[in-house]
C-alpha cells in the first residue's frame, strides 16, 4: 500500500492501517467487528539447537533453519491475506 505511513509498519495491519486511511477525515470513525487470528510460534529445541551451532561457530547455519522454517508460515500468513506484525 503506497499511502500507508512508514511509522505504522510493524504495529498496524494493512487492514487497520487502510481503514484508518479511508476514515481519516471523519470525526469519529465507524465502529467495526472483523475476524482475526493470532499465531505464536515456538520453535521446540531452540536453546539447545542455538547453544550448539554457537559451540560450532555456525550461526549462518542457524540463520537458514530459522529462514526456512518461518518463511513457510510467512508465505502461508501472506497467501490468505493476512501480516506479519512483528518477531520476538
């Protein structure tokens, strides 16, 4: 979305960023219901697997398991619509 601010990325939805946007000039913004879904993601190992390629000085090796690993859930999160606010 070209016109959506850059301060928003990471904290508001394409959605609730184009929403804002198409409102922003009514005093008081219609109220509205939408279906949402939240995913937390814990990858099972994680300290031991980071423990390890840190002892093996592979943190590249590291860095393409994570890739890989979410860029599946991010292009499935994409493909139905949906964003990817943020990683913690």
């Amino acid at each position: 979305m070209q016109d959506r601010p850059a301060a928003l990325n990471g904290y508001v939805s394409r959605l609730a960023t184009s929403l804002a946007l198409a409102t922003r000039d009514t005093p008081a913004p219609p109220r509205t219901t939408l279906e949402a879904a939240v995913l937390l993601a814990d990858l099972s190992g994680f300290t031991a697997l980071t423990e390890r390629f840190s002892r093996e000085g592979n943190c590249d090796g590291l860095v393409e398991i994570l890739n890989r690993t979410f860029g599946v859930l991010i292009d499935r999160i994409l493909e139905h619509g949906g964003d990817v606010l943020k990683f913690a």
